[in-house]
C-alpha cells in the first residue's frame, strides 16, 4: 500500500512538469504544423520592402547617437538623414583666427566625437568644411581655407585610430552652400560649419560615395549588433507622441522611437528565447501587448524581424525570426503580410487565431487572458 501510494504521489507531482513542458512547445508546434514560412516575396516586392526598411533603421540609430553626444557633453550637435547617409552637423568646432588650425579644446571634442561614431568605423567619412559669405561684395568664396579646415578636422579623426585615412575624405564647399541667406552675425554663424557624412566608403578623390554595397545596408549594420529575435515596427500616418501615448497605455516602455518619412519607426530589443528558439513566456505577453497597441493605431502596421548576432548558429538565427513573426501574427494579431523576416524575404503565408481557435490558452502554463 505505501508502495502505491509513493507512486500515486509521484504521478501527481509529474503532472504539473509535463504540463509545462506541453505548454513550452506550444508555439513552435503550432507553428510546424501550419506552412507560414513557406510564402517568398518576389524581388521587386523584396526591394521595395527593404528601400522602406533602409529609411526606418537610418531613423532608429539616430536616436542612440545623440543620446551619446548628450551624454559625452558635445553641444551645438545636430543630426539629419539625407539621400541614404547620416548627416552630422557639428557647430562647436573652433579654429585658430584665420586659420585652418583647430583649437586644443577642439581636438578633445573631436576625439569624444570619434568614440561616439565608432560604431561607424568600417564605412566612410565624408568631412565638408563651409565657410561664410561676409557681404553681397565678399568675391573670396572660401574654398580653400574651408578644404583646409576640413582636413585638420579629418586628420584629428584619423589621429584617434578608430577610422581609417584612408576612408575620411575631406572637402572644402566655400560659401557656395549656405543653411540660411543674409549677413547678420547670427546666419554667417550659422553658415561657418564642419558636417560629417557617414555612408559607404569614398572610392575617388572628388569625395563620391560608392554606390550602395546592399539595399539592406543600414538594416544589415542595425541587425548585426542585436541578438536575433529583435522587431523594428513601421506605424504609418502617426506621430511619435500618437505611439508613445498607446504604448504607454499598454504598458510598454523603454522601446526606441523616431520619426521616418513613412510615419513612427519603433525599435524592440526585449524578445528572450527558450532552447527550442521559440519566445519565453515574458516575451509573448510582451508581443500580445504590444499587438494590441499597435492594432489601435492602425491595421496597415507593419513589422520586421531582425538581428544577426553570429554568437548564435544560423539555423537558430532564422528559426527566431520565424517564431517571432508566427508569435506577431497569432498572439499580437498583426498582419501577417505585413510582417516580413529572414534573408530571403519571407512573409506569413496566412493569417492566424490558433491559439484561440485551438483553444490553447496557456503559454508555458501562463494564461493568456
């Protein structure tokens, strides 16, 4: 009798763990058992996705960077995307009087600002000078003190190691491109700046990028320093203060946010994973909050799945991504043509409610309400 009663005690004790352990898989089953990575885009849909996709990470890493200038105490600091590179606006950098010499206190700048961009370090550096028109009678145009000034301001960046000569080029453009038009103090001010581009590497001396490498060449340099698993969301026809109130509503905190030309780019690092690579039970209520968030401020949302961080294997790399676009579809309730992942240009074959219609309702023995 105690024999059978040890037993009874120890079935019901399993009970509760191979529950778990059904509930674990329940995602990853799913998803095998319906054909949602089976759909390819063709490339002309694959090339207009990915053209959305450059514009939207340019947008997300602008955020992060002035962050580090704010937090590096560089002032006079302004950022803008143009014509597929980052434009870097630096107005504190000080030059000896009449002079392509830059001061000491510049040289310290410089080197903050060169930590900052090092994340940049394999692509190339475009370095403008532009000087000031002084009056309507003013015929010295500037070119070659502003040429001068932007090679002193190059040969500092190069100084520092973390970008090559080689790739810095530097260019003087005069007075012949002026933010703003007139002679006070204030616009010739405004008009004596450095701005440094940040693209593809310069292949001639007249300072011409070379042509994009890759349509996927900003998503692929965001991608490769986050774990796989990450979303980029694109909110059309929004404000980022619309999204952030939704969010904040639902819950979320703590995703990036900035402004594209096609609406709110939203930038989601917080997805965790089970050995099976398919999303832990934080990370799925996480996707059913944002989901709904996300469906509130309109059904033409769309996603990307991302991250290419080569500690992991490849085969897990894709599987991620798979599971974390089936997850966007069943549990967030996104569209699933609007949720595009993997190298290849997958989209979800099909819309989905089998965790409902199957009536699953736990996710590694979490409820989902």
């Amino acid at each position: 009798m105690e024999k059978l009663r040890v037993f009874f005690i120890a079935i019901m004790l399993c009970l509760p763990l191979c529950s778990v352990f059904s509930q674990i898989a329940d995602i990853k089953t799913l998803s095998e058992e319906d054909t949602y990575r089976e759909k390819l885009l063709s490339d002309t849909e694959i090339s207009s996705r990915n053209k959305t996709w450059e514009g939207v990470a340019l947008s997300l890493l602008v955020p992060d960077i002035e962050k580090s200038a704010e937090d590096s105490g560089l002032e006079s600091f302004s950022i803008s995307i143009t014509d597929n590179t980052i434009n870097i606006i630096y107005r504190d950098i000080r030059f000896q009087p009449n002079s392509a010499e830059v001061t000491p206190e510049t040289i310290t700048k410089l080197q903050k600002l060169s930590k900052i961009l090092k994340r940049f370090s394999e692509m190339g550096l475009v370095i403008e000078g532009h000087t000031a028109k002084l009056s309507e009678s003013d015929n010295d145009d500037g070119m070659e003190l502003s040429e001068n000034r932007a090679k002193s301001v190059a040969a500092v960046i190069a100084e520092t190691g973390i970008f090559e000569a080689k790739n810095i080029h530097a260019v003087g453009k005069g007075f012949y491109e002026p933010v703003e038009e007139g002679f006070s103090a204030e616009n010739k001010a405004l008009n004596r700046r450095v701005e440094i581009s940040i693209g593809g590497a310069p292949d001639s001396e007249d300072g011409k990028s070379t042509e994009e490498k890759s349509e996927t060449l900003w998503w692929d340099f965001l991608s490769k320093s986050m774990n796989p698993g990450y979303t980029a969301c694109l909110v059309h026809n929004k404000t980022v203060e619309e999204v952030q109130a939704a969010l904040s509503e639902a819950g979320i905190d703590g995703l990036i946010l900035a402004p594209t030309e096609d609406g709110v780019g939203i930038l989601d690092s917080s997805m965790a994973f089970r050995m099976n690579d398919s999303p832990n039970t934080k990370s799925v209520e996480h996707i059913k909050a944002l989901g709904k968030a996300l469906a509130s401020l309109g059904k033409d949302t769309e996603v990307r799945v991302g991250g290419y961080n080569t500690a992991i294997k490849e085969e897990s790399i894709e599987e991620r991504h798979y599971l974390t676009a089936y997850t966007m579809a069943s549990v967030g309730g996104l569209s699933p043509d609007k949720i595009f992942f993997g190298k290849e240009g997958h989209v979800l074959t099909k819309s989905t409610t089998a965790l409902v219609s199957k009536s699953i309702s736990k996710v590694d023995g979490t409820i989902l309400e």
